[in-house]
C-alpha cells in the first residue's frame, strides 16, 4: 500500500502550468510530488497539514534578491534567508552576491530555502579597475562559474561599464552558457530609462539577458512617469525572444549612500534619488533627507532589518560613514502595477504578460512583498489566482531553468507555499517535503546551493547541500513556451 511522508489536505491547488484549479491533496514522499487527488487518505501519510481555506502553489521563487552580499559577511550574515523564507519563498536567486557569503551566511542563518547565486561585478573587488579587454572578460565570467556562481549580475547603475565593455560581458556570458542579469546602465546612460533603451544595441541580433527590476527605470527621471512605463514596456515587448524580466511591488528602493571625500554620493541610483526631491547630491543632502523622513537607512534586529529615518537615521549614516544602504519611497506603485499587470495585444490573441515575473529585489532588504502586494493584484482584479503563481513561482522557474519546480504535478519538486487568501500573506513554507515557514515564522535550517556542474566542486568543501542545474534550461536560452499559462 502506498505510504506518504506528508499530505497537504483540502487546499485551493493551484498549477499555473496545467491551468489546475481546483480543491485537492497533495502526497509528497523523499521531496517529490506524488500524488494530487481529491480525497486521499490521511492515515496513509505520516503527518498531514489541513490546508482548508488555504491556497496552494509551487514554492514562492525569487529571482531577484540580496541574501549573500560581500558586505554582509561580517555584519547580517544570512538574514536574509531568514527574512525570505518569512516571506513565503522557496528558492531565491542572489542578484550580486559572493559565495563566500552565501555559504556562510547559510551556515549562520540558513532557513532551508533554495538559493542560487550571479556573481557580482564590482571593480576593484571581482573586476580589475580600468578597461577589460575581452581575455579579461572571459577570465571574469570563467572564475564567476568556477566559484559555484550560476552566471553574473552586472550592477549598471552602481559600477556600470562602456557599453562594449557591457556588451562583451553578456555574450561572453552568452557563449559560456552562463546566466547574465542586468541592472541596467553604462558609463553612456544611468539606471534610468535611458539605460533600458541602451538595451538594444548592448544585444545586437543574439544577446540573451535578464533585466532587472524594469520599474526601476520607471520613475519619470527623463520623461513623464506614463510614457516611462509605455516605452520600456515596448522595448522589453520588442526583445522578447532576448531578454527575461521582473519587477518588484515594493515602494522603497534601496541604494547606498557612500560619498567621495568631499563629501559627495557615489551611486548614480543615490544621486537621482535626492534630485526628484530637490536634495544636494551631497552627504549633508542624505542627512537633510534623513531628517525630513525622505530618506532611511536601515538598522539590523534579531530577526531582520528594518527602516530607520529621522535623528537617528542621520546617527547611522554617521557611525557607517556614509558607507550604509539607503531607502527612498521613489519607486512608482502606477509603474508597478502597469508594468506587473501589462500583456501583449498581439495578433494572436495570446494574452501573455510582457513582464515575466514578480521579483522583490529584497532579501536582506526589508520589503519582501511579493505574496502580499500580489494578493493584493488579485483582489483588484488585476491577476486571476492562476496568474498570480505564473508570475510568483511558474515564470521564475522557468527563467532559472528550473524545470521540476514551479509546478505542482506528480513527479515534481514538493516545494510548496500555502497562501492564506484572507489574510494575502503566505501561511506555510515547504521545501522539499519539509516545513520551512509557519505563519511568518522561520522553523527552516540550512539550505541547498543552486550551482553548475562548473562550480560543484567550489561548494563541496564547505558541506551544504547542492543542486546542480543546468543554465541552458533558463528561459532566456531554451526559449519561451508556446504560452504562458
Ligand atoms: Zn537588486
């Protein structure tokens, strides 16, 4: 007879693949999906959820969060997974994150959840300064692989490159079968519209790439905020068969707030922030901007970092010598929600979303909102449930190359987020057949690396558990399904 070690019982299944909508069980046994019924026995399960009055979906993946920053090595080491993990999310993707703090901070603080890694490109870090030439680059991308990496995360709008330079790393990246993400900027444009409009001479005819956070880029920094989301809308529209995005649904943005020694901010991301308000780029122009409650920063507690303006936001700013991240309510919800909620009006009718997925751009970073302000979407009518996992988990698989998660069919991964709908937040965290996450709290430890056969033997050593996947399966590579839903 068959036997289960777990059974999620009477939850609203939801699998955007199959169009599954309905009440139903879930059995999993040794981390996979092995049964989905109407009505299977508990007495047939070791231990059984009641998901009554829950929704379920494939584990919540993030493709874009900040869990393993080479600065948090010494100061948040691993809050992150914690804090992802609260959220709802089973596997998260580090957009910019060092190994070396990946595996430490999962030793620290890891709360069972998937995470796979881009190596960050920072000169006078990973990247020396000065111009590369293409051997330099191939070495960069090559070491990238070599540490465990799944590809590289270019950060445009802090370290930007030329745009040759720009465009030899992501078809080097293209050619090494590495995954490339792009927050968007050269030293020609910044992290603006202006830079997403760089995109199509970075590609050429052949370039794959993941931009992301496209909201970002929508802030009416060059022209009104409605014509901002309509031209990158065209242009993520138009290189569709190149590109794979996310936008996140959180109102505060992150930057750094590192100034020069005369005193004046480094990051362009920084810069155009204090501008919309009419700030000095300057350090005296945070801590006006601190004192007013424009500008935050952010303060470490037990379980997660929170905002922190006012008086005591300018005493951070301080301690940290302007070497501390920032936060400004900048991003535009009517970006959000246009670009979240835009589909194509092409001639077939397909009614496809033009941005592939929800991602938070959080992590460590405390606004880990995707379930919340996508339920949120649902109750406005904006996404249908099905969608909502489309955008959540189905799509997000899919860009990674995930090719057993991000559905809930027999035979696939048993990653799993319950969602209480009354509520809009997850409820239960699963991965792997095994409780993570329970109403908010992280009952997770440890982790798995998402890693290439290239970088197997980079995580071995350290004894974390790994996955090797294989990139050519991203989105971006294999291409787009015929639909997406
Ligand atoms: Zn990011």
């Amino acid at each position: 007879m068959d036997h289960y070690d777990l059974l999620v019982k009477n939850g609203r299944v939801l699998d955007a693949e199959t169009a599954f909508d309905s009440i139903a069980d879930i059995a999993i046994t040794g981390g996979i999906i092995e049964r989905v019924d109407p009505d299977i026995d508990p007495a047939l399960a070791d231990d059984t959820i009641d998901a009554a009055g829950l929704w379920v979906m494939p584990g919540m993946i993030d493709t874009h969060v900040h869990v393993a920053s080479a600065a948090d090595l010494d100061r948040v080491r691993g809050l992150g997974l914690q804090m992802v993990a609260a959220a709802g999310a089973t596997t998260v993707i580090d957009l910019g994150g060092s190994m070396e703090a990946l595996t430490a901070g999962i030793a620290a603080r890891g709360s069972g959840v998937n995470v796979g890694s881009l190596g960050y490109l920072k000169p006078g870090e990973t990247v020396p300064e000065g111009r590369l030439d293409a051997r330099q680059i191939g070495k960069i991308v090559e070491s990238a692989l070599d540490a465990g990496s799944l590809g590289i995360k270019l950060l445009g709008g802090y370290y930007p490159f030329t745009p040759e330079e720009t465009s030899k790393f992501i078809s080097t990246a293209n050619d090494m079968g590495a995954y490339v993400a792009y927050h968007v900027g050269t030293t020609e444009t910044g992290s603006r519209l202006d830079g997403l409009r760089e995109i199509p001479a970075l590609l050429g005819s052949s370039g794959r790439v993941h931009i992301a956070h496209v909201n970002a880029y929508c802030r009416g920094s060059i022209l009104p905020v409605d014509q901002e989301i309509r031209e990158a809308l065209q242009i993520v529209d138009d290189l569709r068969d190149q590109v794979v995005s996310e936008v996140h649904l959180a109102r505060p943005n992150f930057t750094l707030g590192k100034c020069d020694e005369s005193g004046n901010v480094e990051a362009d991301v920084c810069r155009n922030c204090l501008r919309l308000k009419g700030y000095p780029t300057t350090a005296d122009g945070i801590r006006a901007a601190l004192r007013d409650g424009y500008a935050s920063t952010v303060e470490a507690t037990r379980t997660g970092l929170v905002l922190v303006t006012g008086e005591r936001g300018v005493e951070l700013f301080d301690e940290g010598d302007t070497d501390v991240s920032m936060s400004f309510p900048v991003n535009s919800a009517i970006s959000a929600f246009q670009l979240s909620a835009a589909r194509r009006t092409s001639t077939d009718s397909d009614r496809d979303f033009i941005i592939d997925a929800v991602g938070s751009d959080a992590g460590a970073l405390p606004r880990n909102v995707n379930v919340e302000q996508s339920m949120r979407l649902v109750k406005f009518g904006a996404f249908e449930p099905l969608e909502l996992v489309l955008k959540l988990s189905l799509n997000p698989a899919r860009m990674i190359g995930l090719n057993n998660k991000g559905r809930l069919s027999e035979g696939k991964d048993a990653d799993l987020t319950l969602i209480d709908p009354v509520e809009g937040k997850a409820s239960h965290g699963i991965v792997a057949g095994r409780m993570i996450m329970l109403a908010g709290r992280v009952v997770g430890s440890g982790g798995t690396i998402l890693t290439t056969d290239r970088g197997e033997h980079a995580i071995e050593p350290s004894g974390i558990p790994l996955e090797v996947i294989d990139v050519s399966q991203a989105m971006m590579y294999s291409g787009r399904p015929p639909r997406s839903t």
